[in-house]
C-alpha cells in the first residue's frame, strides 16, 4: 500500500506537474475515509487501513511547499478539505433516498458513508489543523535552515509534530471520555507510529521532486 501510494503520486507529478498533485489531494482524503473502516493487523497490532494514504498527503504538501510555496501547499489543504466536506455532505444526501425493493447497496453504504457526527467532526478537524500546521511548518524550517541538503529536516519537522497534532485532535473529539485512558493513549500511539513510519519513508520522494523541479523535467502550469 505504501509503494502503491508513493509510485502514483510520483507518477502524477511527473506526468502533470503541480496539477497532479492538486488531483491527489482530493484522491488521497476520499479513499482514506473510505479505508478508514477497515481494521487490519500488522505485527500484533490493530490499526486503519486508512492511515497510509492519509499520511500520503503530508508529502504532498511537502512537495509543494520545497517547490511552489506556502500559497500553493495551502491551496491544496483547502481542495482537501472542501473534497473531505462535499463528499461526506453528498453522501449522506444519497442515503435519504428510499431504495428500491431490489436495491443491495443502502446498507453497505451506510455502514461507510452514514454521518456519526463525533467522527466527522473529529475528521475535519483534525485534517484541518495538522495541515496548516504541516505549511507553517515546512515554511519555517525552510526559512531557518535554507537549502537543499536539508530538506530532510524541513519533511521531518513539519510532518512529524503535524502527524502528532492529527493524532491527538482526532482521537481526543472522537473518543474523548468514551475510552480508558489506556485505550486512548493505545489508540494515539499505534496510529501516530504508522504515520511517523510513513514520514520518515517518504523523505527520498521530496528530494526527488526537487531534483526534477530544479532540473526542469516537470511540466509547467502552461504545458499542462
């Protein structure tokens, strides 16, 4: 799943330039939610298949911080945001229609799609903040410690308290005072861990995108 993810987005970026990866941004948080629901187990532990194309969108927004800017690497958490919203607005709308007496899809896209407003919530918000924390972020270590050779720090230091920010709003509004202590802090941890695997991972991709920015072999706004 994390090869798959890294491939596409490399893919589209160097195929469509910037407008490649405004095209994943919404991909990335439409198929995260949708992943969410699935539990799996890796190594003993139990996590949300969602996490890995989630955490996918951090590097996009690195991406476009190294190479365009703050302005553009803002423009895309808001696509995301909006694709978060309308998708959750739209479906929701579809399962007010009755079915028809054949239907055999209302009850599995209820059990996806339906609004548990304490997860939305958490949701937005935590998409939100850890993004905006994420631009900042970047900016400001890019300004501190300028240059190439040290884009690792910027990825890292951006992406890693960013992550950490997700993980903690989302779990705090989604399950703050329903869960043991314990469990909350299970829940933060084992979550928060696959997304730091994921930082750290994709902190070749970002050198990458810059060697090809840098070298002209991406396609401009006026070639696409």
């Amino acid at each position: 799943m994390l090869v798959a993810n890294f491939a596409i987005i490399l893919t589209v970026y160097k195929t469509l330039g910037k407008l490649g990866l405004f095209i994943w941004i919404p991909i990335a948080v439409i198929l995260a939610n949708i992943q969410v629901v699935k539990l799996i187990e890796l190594g003993g532990i139990t996590a949300t298949l969602g996490n890995i194309i989630y955490a996918s969108s951090f590097l996009v927004t690195d991406i476009l911080s190294e190479n365009y800017g703050k302005k553009e690497a803002k423009k895309a958490v808001i696509i995301g945001f909006l694709a978060m919203v309308s998708m959750t607005l739209l479906m929701n709308l579809a399962l007010v229609f009755k079915p028809a007496a054949f239907d055999e899809s209302q009850s599995h896209l209820q059990a996806i799609f339906s609004l548990m407003p304490r997860i939305t919530l958490a949701s937005f918000a935590a998409y939100w903040l850890s993004q905006l924390h994420d631009v900042w972020a970047y900016r400001f270590w890019m300004k501190k410690k300028p240059g190439r050779r040290f884009i690792f720090l910027r990825n890292n230091m951006s992406t890693l308290v960013s992550q950490l920010i997700d993980s903690l709003v989302f779990t705090a509004i989604a399950f703050g005072g329903l869960l043991e202590w314990a469990i909350f802090w299970e829940i933060v941890i084992t979550t928060y861990v696959l997304k730091v695997i994921v930082a750290i991972l994709d902190t070749p991709l970002v050198y990458l995108a810059n060697h090809w920015f840098t070298q002209s072999r991406i396609p401009q706004d006026s070639e696409v």
